[in-house]
C-alpha cells in the first residue's frame, strides 16, 4: 500500500503509522458530558467495507499526521491531505 | 541402468559429464540437466515415497509444479529437504536422496500403511486417534508425518534484500511476455523476469541485453503480488549449494521487491493430469512434461509411450517422442472425435488412436509395466463391456487440459471466471487496476485446438470395486476422490472446508496440478459446477521461499537493533549489556570471580552506604516550549504543571483517554513557556509521538514546539549519602546546598565550556543528582567522578540494582507495576487527582462506574512469611474461592530489610492492609501479608541527608 504525503509524496505504507479513524470529535467538555456520550467517543467507530476516512502519521517521513480516505477493501488511498485541509469537491466523498 | 539419451538438439551440454550421487549411487549427466532429467536419462523411475501411504512416486512433472519428486540435496549445513529435483539444476558432486522412506525408496517398511489405507481416509487423526487422548499418539503421528529431516544445524549462507522500482513488470518470459516487454521497453522502464534462463535464446537474449531500458531477471521466480504493485521475486543467484564458506563470495538468494506502475502477468499454464484409478505409479507424467524432457533434455523417460488425454495438446507429445525414435504404443482420447488433422498425422506416423476411449487402470508394483485401456460413453459416464484390453508400456503421459496460473492476477484482488472452452479459471476479462494476463495465463492456449476439450474429471473405474481410493487427486499429499466425496458426506460443501479437512492442495507444491480436479470433484459430491464451487484463496507465496531469503540480513545482531548509551565505558568494565526497554544497558557490572546476585549485592549496598553512579542516558527527554506548553502539559499528565516554577521538578504521571497510565515521568520548568519532560526509558518515541498526534490532530491553535531530545544528552545519576561530597569535587559554579538546591529543584550551568544540567530527583530513594550533558561528553565525565569518587567509595550500578533500590522504596515503573488496565487511582493517586481542578486527558474516564469498582486491581506491597524467598513475577495470589486474587508485579530480597519485599497488584488490596494472601507458586502454597509500597525509609529521610 502506498500514501501519497503532500510533504513528502507517495510513500510505502511501511513508513505511516495507522491513528485510526479521523474526525471523531472529541466532547469539548468532557468532565460534562454523559457516560453514554463519553463511551461514543471512546469506543464507537464506524469500521466500514470500503471507503474509510482515516488518520495516518508519516511517523518516518515528515512526522505529519495525515486525513486519508482509503478503501479497505482494495487499499486504494483516494485522497491524503493535511489535517484541517478540506478535501476538493471533485472527490467522491467518503 | 539403461542410458535414456536421445539424439538430436537439446539445451545441454553433451561434451561434458558431471558426476553425481542419487541414494548412494553414482550417475552420470549433463551440464544444462536438472536433478529430474539426469535421473530419468539414468532409467531411474523410483524417487519418492508418497506422504501418507508411503507409496513409490516418481517424476510426474518437469517444472516447480512438481507434486511428488521431492528429495534431500546436499549434505552437512547445506543439506536441504523438500527440494524439487525438476528444479534442482545438476552439478558436479551434487548428492541427493529420497525421502519419507526407510529404509530405502525400493524397499519401504511403512509402505505397509497401504494395506490400512482405508482406516486413514480424510481427518483420520480427528476420528481414529481420539481415545483416550490425541497426546498418546502425537509423537508417534509426528514422527511420521512430515517429509524430510532438517539439518538443524544454522544456515551458513546468506541472503539480500534488493528494492526496484519501475514503469512495468513482466512477469514470464514466454512468447507473450517477451512480445510485452520488447513492446514496453521502447518508452518505459521495464523489468522481465523468469524462472530460467533463456529468454527465448541466445539471440534474443543478447539482443535484450542491449535495450536499455530493460533490465533481465533470470532464475527469479515472482512470489506475491502485495498493494499498489508491489511484488516479491526470489532470484537464485547461486544455484549450487557447495560446502566452502561463502564470506565473500556474495548472496546465495536475492529478494526483490519490485514497485510497479503496471504489472503484466505472462505466466502461462500448467498442464491438470486426468484421474483414474492406480494413477499415481512411477511412470505416469504429465504429457507436457515428458515433451519437456525429450526436447530440452534429449531424455525419454520410457522405452514405449502411451499418451492419455482429453485435448489436443497431447498430440505433440506423441509426434516428438515418435520423430526421436521412442516407440507410441497408442495415443488414447476420451473424445470421440479428435481434431481430424491430428488424427490423420497420429495414425499416418502408424500410432494406435483409441478414440473414445479411457484409462482405466494401471499395473506395475514399483513402476509403470501396463495399462488397461476400455471404451466409453460419449459423456465417459460408464464403460461398455468387453471393450478391456491391456497395453504394455513404461510410460503414460497425461493430459486433462490447462490451467491458466492466475494466482499473482488473483492476489492482486483480480476476479476470476470459469470458462468452459479450456474447462478451467481464467481471469474476468475487465481485469484489475495494475495486473493484467496475457498469453496462456489469460487463457490463451496455444495452437488452437482443432477439436473442443472434453472434460472429465474422474475416469469410471474398470469391474465391481469403484477403486475411488485408488484414484489420486493430489499426490503430493496422497489425497483421493474417496477423501473429496467423504468430505462432501460429511458436509463439507465450501472449497475452502474440503481443502483443510482433506489437505488437498496444501502440500509444498500448494496443489498446482491437483486443485482444480478436487474442486470440480467436490462440485460432482454436491451437484454444482466448478464455477459454483469456486477456488480456495490465492495467497503468497507462489512457490517454496527459505526463510533465510525473507529475513535476508536481519539475522544475528541484526535480527533485532537495539538503541545503544552514548557511553562506551560499561561493556569494556565488565558490564553485562541486556535488553532493557529496547536498550542495551548494563544489568550489572562483574568484578573477577564473581556471580551476577554478588554484584548486584555489592552495587545495591554502595548506593545506600556511599555513592552511586548509573548511566541514565536513556532517559527520555523531550523539550517542550512555546506560550502554551504550560497549558498543553497541563492537559497531558495527572498533575498541575501550571503551577510548577522555574527551576523546579514535577513528577508527572500520563494517561490515554481510557485513563489508562501510559507512562511516567519527571517535569522540569527551566524557564517561562520552556519545559524539558524526562519520560521513561522505554516510553521516550511514544511520548514523543503522543504529544505530537495531540497537538497536531486535536489542539491546532496551541503554538508549542516539541523537540525530541532523548540522544542528544548523556544522563549520569549520582545517587547515595556521598553523592553531593563527590559532586561538590567538580566545584559546578552552583551552590549544592540542601537549602539552596533542594529536592525536585534542577539547575542548568556549564563545565568545561559546555552545557551541563542537574536534577534533583531520586528513582533510589537516596540523594540523588542526575547530570545532564551532551552526549558526547558522557564517557569523560563519567570517568572524572569515577575518579573523584574513589575515596568516597564510589561505585558503578547497573539495571539490576536499580530495580532492587527502587522495589525496596516502593517506586512503580510503568508497565511493570501497570498494564493496559491500570488507572492512577489503582496505585494511590486519587487524593493528588481530586485537588487538581483542569481536565487532563482520560480524567473523564475515571468517573466510569469500572473504575471506581472496589473489586480492582490495587498497587501494594507484599511481605511473604518466608522471609528469604524471593517470589517469581507474575505469581498468583489465590482468593478463598480459588480465584485469582492479584499477582506479584516486581520482587527483590532487600539486602537492607534483610527479607524478601514485593510489589503486587491484589483486589481491593488498599482496603486489606494488615491482612494475609495465600500465594501459589508451582502448585506450592505461601502466604504474605499485605502493607504499604514502601518497605524502605519511609518517611523518604535519606532523599535529604
């Protein structure tokens, strides 16, 4: 499997570290929030077959943690950008 | 033994004879011979025994398809099992012998398990060895499976690991695959392997070694296609194993691992035998096979040739053993009516055709002598009666048609269909992304036939008996129609099920020339087609890879890297270097005559009576700065580091988000908006790595820098009563004053014109001073206080003593004292927590219900009632109930409290102090009283003395 790291370009995967799956939001107050609440961010996750939005680290590259869009079914990465970088339009979205 | 030479052209080297030994006798052959070839050119016929019935096999096939002809090459560290001799290529000396055989190939005593044949049908061990237990019958069983021995003496070769990256891959350098990458090469860069040499010829050959875009790769064989075009090949740079030490003589296998944009698949097909009853003789080969042989090698491996087929392609095999003068008793077809062209030419050569007709039975106890021939029905459903007749012949070459080898196609995620013009699965003509087949391997047959391929996939036995446990599917593993159809009975219905219960297809040869007969034969069992049934999952590797290959040169040292102390000094003054948190540190430092307990005792007592020194250079640290380090600290550890001054030290337990303690470590406040954090030794890239996923996925805005710093500072740990008496001998411009400089305070200075920082905090629990100073400065220093200390009985301390010091205090080490399911309030941090008024990170998950459960593991001390009896880490307690009631985390006899002391994780153990736990240790009974961690001083007296 390959990413393509907008710093560093297509790089084995043997170079990233795996941070599971991106955009779980975080309660901004957690001390506030239920147990029900809490235990979604802890421990639900969607686990698809197929198109996944994921968070990689290029731990032996740049160091940068990465959104990436990958099936998991084929391993085709679709799409990596920096986190917080919105993904183009023309993407089929994930 | 007769001579099987042929005249006319063939690919060896006739002016030239090699000498070898097969079972303890000399042969003869050629250069350009492989094992195979050699043989039959010497009339052998018997090579092998069969895995389980441990019948006579021979060569069936000429190539790494090869089910049965499997021995034992070389000799000493270079003997090696399970080797192809169609593959193995022929050298002067070579010595080789037949395996699964005692105590000879002619003579076999376990051939006596054919006679119970029919008591080890498929999952036999699972049915017949049940009482009173498998156990009984394991060591015999294991002894007789398996095929040969291995040496057990290490491998003296070595082996490489090359990358390579190109435009395109061909894999196969056939027709096709030459075609594609002469094709290729005009605008891309492309690399052709093959498992031979050739490449179409000298002339060709030369002539593709002057493109320069193409770069050759002979003897290599393509392994697993992996993502986005990568792919394995092992090329065989030495083919001949020679007991001499390679040294320099380079890699014996090479292991590439090609990235390719595209990746053609030339691979060809291998020809699928036909089964009938006794076909499994030596003798019986596959007809492509024996073509092989007659024109490659000049070898016939018979003296009178029948050819069985339900194809066309068979025919060849005919005409070129008839043009060589090798006498065609008759060529046998199950199809009524075969290719007229071929059938004139086949009679015109004055070859016997039997047209609808079929093997149905074979003779010859230790090889091929005669086979009987019957007519059939157009569907070769039955056999018409009074239609037998035997032939004479030593040798039956075989044809049920082509596979296509699509298992790379496969791998790379490509689909397959069945097509019934070749009766076999070819890939789905969209293809995949990066791998297409060409050629054969698309399902391409080449000439085409003149006439359609009758599939058959089992012959209708000749009389009464229906001898489907005669009738082998895969012979590499001695798998017949009867184990399919009992697998069917018994419910097996998926391919993948029939392939593990009857192990068709899982032999060394991962059943190349068997797997589609088995599974066209399940599909007969359960009234489904083959496209139905399918094909168990392609997976690399394609064909038989030395471990030695994959490892390539992480072997020895190399198998596993350890991060080394900046300083030199230990392992040239006796210190014993271990693994510690993937660290090679010192466990202890051996004076002449002594034992390693002795030394430890020796270190331990230095530290509590004088001084200590200890290289603490693994010691993580990363530096934290910017105008919300504080902040982003402050969110990361247990503790307040908001309030932490310059010039002060913080001890600083981490958590992940399920409160879990990940790590521990000391804060030090150097100035404003500037920390450095001292991780633990095993946890400084983790930490690393977990502040920056922090900052950089979840607080963005925050502007903190991080800088990993672990190597570039040696740390040196003066630790016991004298260690400010020896550190006050460097005269630091710093005032070492218990009052001016007290504990968990820190200093940064210089010496010598270099930067140099002191800590005061104690993992002994003595007065302690860690010196910070780069790297490079480690050994020097460490060889002044050495120096220095001497008159105050300084003494160098390694791991072991370290851990005995920190035991005897109580101090827990991360991931020795916690696991995954230990919170801070299981090893007494609940009172700090609850006066630190932010969030941290897992401060949430506290709150959890199982986590303030009363029934958890606690962090405690443990003090057994054998006073001397050091207990094993990892011992049980056991409750009342005979349930686990916790275990010994860390243990040490204190040479200081004279008795054994440990720490130990006990259910609700902070409630049960003062109480007794019964411990079990090999099945032996101890008690121990449960108290607080710590055994030794304390009041924590000694950290100001």
């Amino acid at each position: 499997m390959q990413i393509p790291c907008p710093y560093c370009g297509t790089r084995d995967a043997l170079e990233f570290t795996w941070g599971g799956q991106a955009a779980v939001v975080r309660p901004a107050d957690p001390q506030s929030c239920s147990d029900e609440e809490w235990c979604r961010y802890l421990f639900i996750r969607s686990n698809p077959r197929g198109p996944h939005h994921e968070r990689w680290c290029h731990t032996y590259g740049c160091g940068q943690w990465l959104d990436v869009w990958r099936d998991t079914l084929t391993h085709v990465v679709e799409h990596a950008a920096l986190i917080g970088v919105p993904r183009p339009r023309s993407e089929p979205s994930a | 033994m007769t001579q099987r030479r042929l005249n006319g052209e063939a690919l060896i080297d006739r002016t030239r004879l090699l000498t070898f030994t097969f079972n303890g006798r000399r042969y003869q052959g050629h250069p350009g011979d492989t094992l195979a070839s050699a043989l039959l050119a010497n009339g052998v016929k018997r090579v092998a025994r069969s895995f389980k019935l441990h019948r006579p096999r021979g060569i069936f096939s000429a190539g790494l398809e090869e089910p049965s002809a499997l021995v034992t090459v070389g000799d000493g560290p270079y003997r090696e099992v399970n080797v192809r001799a169609t593959e193995a290529p022929l050298h002067e000396g070579l010595v080789a012998r037949s395996q699964n055989c005692w105590p000879t190939v002619n003579f076999d005593a376990a051939a006596a398990l054919g006679l119970f044949a029919r008591f080890l049908p498929a999952g036999f061990y699972h049915k017949t060895f049940k009482w009173p237990a498998w156990g009984w019958y394991e060591g015999l069983m294991r002894r007789m499976a398996g095929l040969g021995r291995l040496n057990g003496i290490p491998d003296p070769d070595h082996y490489a690991t090359q990358y390579h990256h190109c435009d395109v891959l061909v894999i196969g350098a056939g027709a096709a695959g030459l075609a594609a990458a002469r094709a290729a090469a005009a605008v891309e860069d492309v690399v052709l392997l093959d498992s031979g040499d050739e490449f179409g010829g000298s002339v060709l050959r030369h002539e593709l070694a002057a493109l320069p875009r193409l770069l050759l790769l002979p003897r290599t064989t393509a392994m697993g296609y992996y993502d986005d075009g990568l792919v394995t090949a092992l090329e065989r740079i030495d083919e001949v194993r020679a007991p001499v030490p390679r040294g320099t003589q380079g890699p014996r296998q090479r292991l590439w691992k090609i990235r390719a944009a595209r990746v053609v698949l030339a691979t060809g097909a291998i020809e699928r035998p036909l089964v009938f009853s006794n076909n499994d003789r030596p003798g019986i080969m596959l007809a492509s096979a024996v073509r092989t042989y007659v024109t490659r090698y000049a070898v016939s491996p018979g003296t009178c040739a029948v050819i069985f087929t339900n194809n066309d392609s068979a025919y060849a095999t005919a005409f070129a053993l008839h043009e060589r003068g090798v006498k065609v008793a008759a060529v046998v077809d199950l199809r009524q009516q075969p290719g007229a062209g071929l059938a004139a030419r086949t009679r015109g050569a004055g070859i016997a055709l039997h047209a609808g007709y079929a093997v149905v039975d074979t003779r010859g106890r230790s090889a091929l002598k005669t086979v009987a021939i019957a007519r059939c029905d157009p569907g070769v459903t039955r056999l018409l009666a009074g239609s037998l007749q035997w032939l004479r012949c030593d040798l039956l070459c075989v044809s049920g048609g082509w596979d296509p080898v699509v298992h790379l196609y496969a791998q790379a995620g490509g689909k397959l269909r069945f097509d019934a013009r070749i009766a076999g699965f070819v890939p789905q003509r969209q293809g995949h992304r990066k791998a297409e087949c060409i050629g054969a391997a698309a399902g391409h047959i080449d000439p085409p036939s003149q006439a359609p391929l009758l599939p058959v996939w089992r012959i209708p036995a000749w009389g009464r008996r229906d001898r489907r446990s005669l009738q082998w599917i895969d012979l590499a593993h001695d798998v017949t129609v009867a184990d399919i159809e009992l697998a069917a009975t018994e419910g097996f219905r998926s391919v993948e099920h029939m392939k593990r219960y009857t192990t068709a297809g899982m032999a060394v040869d991962q059943g190349k020339t068997s797997n589609v007969n088995a599974l066209a034969l399940l599909g007969r069992a359960t009234g489904r087609e083959p496209a139905q049934v399918g094909t168990t999952t392609f997976r690399p590797p394609f064909h038989p890879v030395a471990i030695g290959a994959l490892a390539g040169g992480r072997v020895d040292q190399r198998a596993q890297r350890f991060r080394r102390l900046p300083l030199q000094w230990h392992a040239e003054h006796g210190g014993v270097m271990e693994d510690h948190g993937g660290w090679l540190r010192p466990a202890c430092y051996l004076e002449s005559g002594e034992t390693e307990s002795q030394a430890i005792d020796r270190e331990v007592r230095a530290a509590r009576s004088a001084v200590a020194l200890l290289d603490s250079s693994s010691l993580g640290k990363i530096e934290v700065c910017g105008e919300d380090a504080a902040q982003f600290l402050n969110r990361l550890y247990v503790n307040n580091v908001r309030t932490l001054e310059p010039g002060r030290l913080r001890y600083g337990l981490m958590l992940n988000d399920n409160g879990i303690i990940i790590d521990d470590g000391v804060l030090a406040c150097l100035g404003e908006g500037r920390y450095m954090v001292n991780t633990s030794s095993a946890g400084a890239l983790n930490t690393h790595f977990w502040m920056e996923e922090w900052l950089q996925c979840e607080w963005r805005s925050m502007r903190v820098w991080i800088a990993q710093q672990t190597a570039q500072w040696a740390t040196l740990t003066l630790s016991g009563p004298k260690a400010r008496t020896v550190l006050a001998l460097l005269q630091l411009p710093v005032n070492l004053d218990g009052r001016e400089f007290p504990h968990m305070h820190t200093r940064e200075t210089e010496f010598e014109g270099t930067a140099l920082r002191l800590r005061r905090a104690s993992f002994t629990g003595e007065l302690s001073f860690e010196i910070d100073v780069p790297a490079d400065r480690g050994d020097a220093l460490w060889c002044r206080l050495l120096e220095l200390g001497a008159p105050h009985g300084i003494m160098p301390i390694g791991m072991e003593a370290l851990d005995v010091l920190r035991v005897e205090k109580g101090f827990l080490e991360v991931g020795t004292d916690t696991d995954g399911d230990t919170s801070p309030l299981d090893v007494g941090w609940g009172v700090a927590i609850s006066k630190k008024a932010e969030d941290f990170i897992g401060r949430r998950s506290l709150r959890r219900p199982a986590m303030q459960s009363a029934a958890r593991l606690q962090l405690v001390g443990l003090l057994p009632a054998e006073r001397n009896l050091r207990l094993p880490v990892g011992t049980h307690a056991i409750g009342a109930a005979g349930d686990i009631d916790g275990h010994v985390t860390s243990s040490c006899v204190s040479p200081h409290l004279e008795r054994s002391v440990a720490l130990a994780r006990v259910r609700s153990g902070s409630t049960r102090m003062g109480q007794n736990v019964s411990l079990d240790i090999d099945g032996g009974r101890y008690s121990a009283v449960i108290g607080s961690t710590a055994f030794y001083d304390p009041k924590g007296e000694r950290l100001d003395a």
